[in-house]
C-alpha cells in the first residue's frame, strides 16, 4: 500500500492541520509516514504544498514527484490547477471552488487561466470540486475548510470512522473537536 | 515499543528532543528559518533553558560559556546565521570544550525563505570541526545524541547540518529516555581556552590532530553506512540527497556518509575500490566531490551531472541517469504566480503605502516588511543581510553626499540583532540620514518569536523590554520620533521632515504585528460611492480584489483594519459592523 497526498493551498489557509491528521492516522495503523511542508516567507499569502506519503514499506524521499500523487486536497482552484502535474493519472481531486486571486492578477499584470477548470476535469480521474468554505462556515468556522475536505476524501483512504474521530479529537483544541467532527461528517456527504 | 513512544515529529522537533535526551540544559540561538522550531521546542522542556539571544554570534557564545561551565549546550541558527556567529565559531574550534557543545546550522536549499543558498559545510570545513549530516527527522534526534559524544570524547565543538527539507519534514520517531548528566567542573586552563597568538599556534596543532584522528575512527563509525548492491555504480552521498538518490536508484551500491567532515578516507577508498563508477550526490556545493577528486579516486559523475543549485529530486536523478523524464499531457504554464504578502492588517503596509507614494529610495533588510519589495509598493531598493539597511544608508550617504528622500528600514529585532552598531556608526562618523525602525513587537518573519524589546522571553515569560527610543537616544540621535505607521498623514509629514533635517534621526514605528493583536474581525466594504479610482489597490492588500471591474473587500479574507479606508479619497469604504465567523 502506497498513497501520496498532496495537500495545496494558500499560506494562512490552514494546510498543515490536514497533514497532521493524515500522519497522526498512519502512524496508527502501522504505517510509515513522511509529511513535508513550508514554513516561513512563503506563509505570508504564498503558494502553500505539503506532501503526506504512506506506505507499508519505508518511505524515503519526503517529497512527491510530478505525476506521483494519488490524492491531491486543494483549498483552492489556482493552486489545484498549479499543482495537477503532480497528481497521477487518474488520481483524485477534491477542490474547494473559492478562487483567492494573486497579486499579479488583481494588478493585472497576469491573466487568471482560461482553461482552468476543463483542465482540472481531464487530468484527473475523479473530481471532486464543491465549495467547502461554505460548509465549514456553516459548521462554524472557515477554518474547518481542511477537515471538510478530509471529510470528501476519506472515502480514498484506507482509515476507519472511529480512527478519523479519534484523531480528530486527539490532535484539535479542546473547543473545536465537535465542530471539526461534524464538519468532517459534512464533507463526507459532499 | 509502545505506541506513544513513536511519534510523527518535525526535523526540527526531533533535534530539540535527542538534545533533551542528551542531556542538554543550555540553548542560545537567535531565530532563522529553517532553524526555529528547535530552540521553540527546546523551550517546552522544563530541564532546558532555552533563550533567544539577539544575535547568532551571543548565541554561540553563551553556548560556549555553558560548555566551560560543564553542561551541554546547544546553539541554532540558520546558514546565514553562521556567518554571524563565525568569529567565536572559528576560535572555539581551536579551544574545544569542556561540556559537549553543538552548534546546529540550516541550510535553504532552494532560497524558501533566505537572501542566498550558501553551503555551511564549506565553514565547518574551513573552521576545522567534525560535521554531521542527518538525513530524515529520527536521524536528526539520533545524530544530535551522537554529536554530543563526539564533543567531549575528541573535545570539539561538532557542526550538526541541516537544511530545510530536513528541518521541515516530519517522520515517526522512536523517543527515548533522558539521560541526566553531572556537570563537569570547570577547571582553568589559559592554554586551552586563552587563544592568544602563543596558544593559538599549539591550540591549531590539536585541532588538526584531532580530525585526523577523528578521520581514521569515523571509518568505523554506523553512521556511515555501506549499502553494497549492483557493483557496476557506486554512490556516495549523505543527508537529504541520499533519499533521492536511493528512491531513484534503489538497486546499486551507496555509501551514504553520516560524517562529512572530515572524511572517513580510509572508508571511501574502499569503497570506491569495490564499485565500477563512482558517482557523488550531494545537494549543494561539490564538497565531498571535490576532496575525493583531489585523492586521485576517479569519479565518473558528480556536479557535471547534477547542479549546484535548489534541491533535488529523484526524478532528476532518474533523468540524469538515462530515464525518460515523465510525460505531462497536462500544461499549465499560465498558471500566474502567488507572491507571498504582507498579511492583512499588516502594520507596515502603512509605512511602505507612504515610502511609495513619496518615491523614497530604501534601504532595507530582513524581515516580512521585505515583502514590500513587491508589487504594488515596490518601495524597497536594497537587501542584503540583517542590518545591513544602516550601514548602505551611512555609505551611500557619504559616496553621493546626499540624503534627500532616502532612508533606511529595519524590523525592531533586526536593529537589536545588529543594526545598533550600524546606527552607532551613523552617529559617531557624522551621518544626516534617516533610519526607520518598525517595531511590530515580535520577531514576525520567523513565526513570532520573543525579542530583547517584546517584553517576554523563549519560554514566554515576562522580561525587560530594551526602550527602542532611549537606545537610540544613547547611540547619540537627537531626533527620534515614534508614530503609528496607520496615521498616514502624520507619518507622510515625519518622514518628510526627517528626511530634510540636517541631521540623524530615527523614526519608530510602533503597532504589534497584526498576527500577535486581536484584530477587529469586523470587515470593510466598499460602498456605492466607490469611484473606481483604485487608491485601495496600492496598498497591496491580500482581502482587496477586483471583481466585475471594481475593488471588492473579500469578507472572509479582512480582518477590518480598516487601513484601506484610509487611502480611499472618497470615504467609499467603510466598515461593515458585523463581526465575520
């Protein structure tokens, strides 16, 4: 069993609680786990990507190659789109259709893709694009946006209900775990 | 092993937690990405003071003095911290120590976050210390235990190299119990640890016993591991480059070094001797590549095959060994760029909206705020190192003989980490320039790190605050004025009187980082009597976007500042009184 996940966003979009999950739950079930992620200048608003890969063998190398990964969770469309020579042929894609739009677009100094959304549809074997902003906000909070979109893609990956749960609840605030539980629920139904 | 005993941990948590199990009680380090989360974690130990030191080079030498004193000591930073912290780095080379002590550097392979991709090896190198490499997150907690015996068994100060994959990788990790250690007394000794030029001289001597001795044992050593597979290719290689190299190539023979310097010759000789071609992989400079060519061991392909700069992957290596590269049926090249940004709320985003409307010519430095280097303030001319924005300014004053419209711009931790000797320099060799001092009240690039002027130190606790104002007064500047960078009207005013007086002076800005505040949480909007004029585009914030031709406020992205509607000459945008989930 191997699954590379790549997980791409938007600095201060809250990537890194999702790959925290992910790892947590691999290690759980036996697995080893490498997670790779960016910290520092580019969290000010840049182009964010953490890399989950689990195997029941030894993972080496912490990074997915292009055309490697299984799964691909985007926040958000540009990124999606940014990164699907990552994803594998027909790999999965879940989306959050929210379109944040980069400095070089608001000025107007670069067009926003035209072909991006048929683009994200041929690559991919299966797309999932769904706004999951709007469900986390209905759980309670935009924050809950990574946990939405764990909710989509659990059905790809091979942990159970309770172990999602108990993850859930081991590694969110105090506060947070019913919100975070139910708007996982939420992006299961997605 | 139970289950709590093997953790997911960061590179970098991983470090803080095999320096704990050594034993360590004194940290010193001043933060740099991809070093910082070792000394934050450092921090959560009850058994370790952990401190930030204003700079690198106190960092190194309260590590130092902790040493003598008979503990472990650690001190963090990154690469270009080193160059910081190389004068007290290159003499306890020589003297040795008395505790174990390590000095942990990180690269940026790639420049993630950093001016430049130097290759600290080459400066454990040149300052003649054993240097270790890990290569994945519990190598990283084995290593530092390891470096720890190697500091006191040859009496060294042991570089520990990391870079940023490492650091910021997470991998499980198998913990281990703490090992309480004695201190051991300190004993005078002015040969050892007195380098004046008649010491030195034998003190060199040692030195240079010692890595030969520690060349010859290394050998032995498991950290250098030899991995025999397809004899016909030989690899060797160490840290990050071993993993792509070996997921790349998972058949042939590797040598992957644990040590690389010095180097286990005597281990690579035969190892070379064993294999067909020899091939060297090693992310960066060719360091180990090129003491190997000058023994007269051939190597087959090394920096003529795989480039100096950025990092590998396995892929590339793939390609240089004959594989096709893979095939994209998928294009996205018109994918524009996201350029990182100031955060919404930013407080320098009010000084920099003022420095670009005025088309001040600025020095700058390290920091967030070098972010407004972009578009669409642009309003940052110069970066180079930390606090290098005083001395350029002083210099360029004295080549041009003018200061017109011109000033430097520093973070308040960067002018306490060493922009003080450069406005020392302005004041005592004559300077009539302006420096500006951001004081956000945190170290914010990093991730908000404690500051000698924050009030609160590494572990959180309530400290002294250093009086930004009252320094600069004792450096000897007259004019210091302190103003909110949102007051747009009263700073544009003080950076043109500033910049005309015919004297120093420095200005502080004073407003905390808005990722340290509780910010309004109530977002702005753009109301019908928006002109279109796009004042509110200027000021480069992240929340504010064009939408059917005309500047919205993204809700969900505002944090109501309200800075935006203070630029707007229309009094079209206004706050919406709703607090935003």
């Amino acid at each position: 069993m191997k699954t590379n996940i790549l997980i791409v966003g938007v600095g201060g979009q809250g990537t890194l609680l999702a790959s925290v999950l992910l790892g947590n739950l691999a290690l759980e079930d036996g697995y080893d786990v490498k997670l790779s992620e960016v910290h520092g200048m580019s969290q000010r608003g840049g182009s964010v990507v953490t890399h989950v890969k689990i195997s029941d063998e030894k993972v080496g190398a912490p990074l997915i190659e292009e055309g490697e990964a299984d799964i691909i969770l985007a926040f958000e469309q540009l990124e999606a789109y940014r990164w699907l020579p990552w994803l594998k042929e027909g790999g999965s894609l879940y989306v959050n259709v929210q379109q944040i739009l980069p400095m070089p677009v608001v000025l107007g100094d670069a067009p926003w893709p035209e072909n991006l959304e048929e683009a994200l549809k041929q690559r991919a074997g299966k797309v999932k694009a769904f706004n999951a902003l709007e469900i986390a906000e209905e759980c309670g909070s935009d924050k809950a946006v990574n946990v939405v979109l764990l909710g989509a893609a659990a059905r790809d990956l091979p942990f159970s209900e309770e172990a999602w749960m108990r993850v859930i609840s081991e590694k969110v605030k105090g506060n947070f775990v019913e919100m975070n539980k139910f708007a996982f629920q939420r992006g299961q139904q997605a | 092993m139970s289950e709590k005993n093997r953790q997911i941990m960061l590179g970098n948590e991983a470090f803080a937690r095999g320096a704990w199990e050594a034993g360590v009680t004194v940290v010193s380090s001043y933060p740099g990405t991809p070093s910082t989360e070792v000394t934050e974690a450092a921090a959560k130990y009850d058994e370790i003071h952990a401190e930030w030191a204003p700079n690198e080079k106190v960092g190194v030498e309260t590590a130092m003095g902790a040493s003598l004193g008979g503990a472990r000591a650690l001190s963090c930073m990154k690469h270009v911290g080193l160059n910081v912290a190389a004068d007290p780095f290159y003499t306890a080379a020589y003297t040795g120590v008395n505790g174990g002590f390590v000095l942990l550097v990180a690269d940026d392979n790639g420049c993630h976050s950093s001016q430049n991709e130097q290759d600290s090896r080459y400066h454990g190198r040149s300052a003649g210390v054993p240097i270790l490499e890990p290569a994945d997150a519990q190598e990283c907690k084995d290593y530092i235990r390891l470096a720890y015996d190697i500091s006191e068994k040859y009496d060294t100060v042991v570089l520990l190299r990391s870079n940023t994959r490492i650091s910021h990788s997470r991998g499980i990790v198998e913990l281990g119990e703490r090992t309480e250690r004695e201190i051991i007394p300190y004993e005078k000794n002015v040969n050892k640890y007195v380098a004046m030029p008649a010491m030195a001289r034998k003190l060199h001597v040692a030195q240079e016993e010692r890595l030969a001795q520690i060349a010859a044992d290394s050998c032995e050593w498991d950290i250098n591991d030899v991995q025999m597979g397809d004899e016909s290719i030989g690899i060797i290689t160490s840290g990050i480059a071993y993993q792509y190299a070996k997921d790349a190539l998972p058949d042939v023979s590797f040598l992957k070094l644990g040590i690389v310097n010095p180097l286990p010759k005597a281990l690579i000789r035969d190892f070379a001797s064993n294999v067909g071609k020899l091939y060297v992989i090693e992310e960066g400079d060719p360091f180990i590549e090129e003491q190997i060519r000058s023994w007269g061991i051939p190597v087959t392909g090394g920096k003529d095959m795989f480039t100096i700069q950025g990092e590998y992957s396995a892929n590339m290596i793939r390609e240089a060994f004959g594989e096709d590269p893979a095939e994209h049926d998928v294009d996205v090249s018109d994918a524009p760029g996201r350029p990182p940004l100031l955060c919404a709320g930013c407080p320098h985003r009010g000084l920099f909206h003022v420095l670009s409307k005025k088309k001040t010519r600025v020095f700058g430095d390290i920091g967030c705020y070098t972010l407004s280097a972009l578009p669409p303030t642009s309003s940052m001319d110069t970066t180079l190192c930390m606090g290098a924005s005083i001395g350029m300014a002083h210099g360029f004053e004295w080549a041009t003989g003018s200061k017109e419209n011109t000033v430097a711009v520093l973070g308040d931790s960067t002018f306490l980490h060493s922009g003080i000797t450069g406005l020392i320099n302005m004041s005592y060799n004559g300077s009539k320039g302006t420096v500006i001092i951001l004081d956000n009240r945190i170290t914010g690039m990093t991730g908000h790190q404690q500051n000698p002027a924050s009030g609160k130190n590494a572990k959180g606790e309530p400290a002294p605050a250093v009086d930004l104002k009252e320094l600069c007064q004792a450096c000897g500047v007259k004019h210091v004025v302190e103003v909110d960078p949102f007051e747009l009207e009263e700073v544009e005013r003080i950076v043109e009187e500033e910049t005309s007086r015919d004297e120093l002076s420095v200005i502080i800005t004073k407003r905390p980082c808005a990722m340290i505040v509780k910010q309004p949480g109530i977002p702005m909007v753009v109301t019908d009597r928006c002109r279109n004029c796009r004042m509110c585009m200027k000021i480069g914030c992240p929340a504010i976007e064009i939408k059917d031709g005309r500047p919205i406020v993204v809700p969900e992205r505002c944090v109501g500042c309200g800075l935006c509607a203070r630029v707007c000459p229309f009094d079209a945008i206004e706050s919406t009184g709703k607090e935003e989930k």
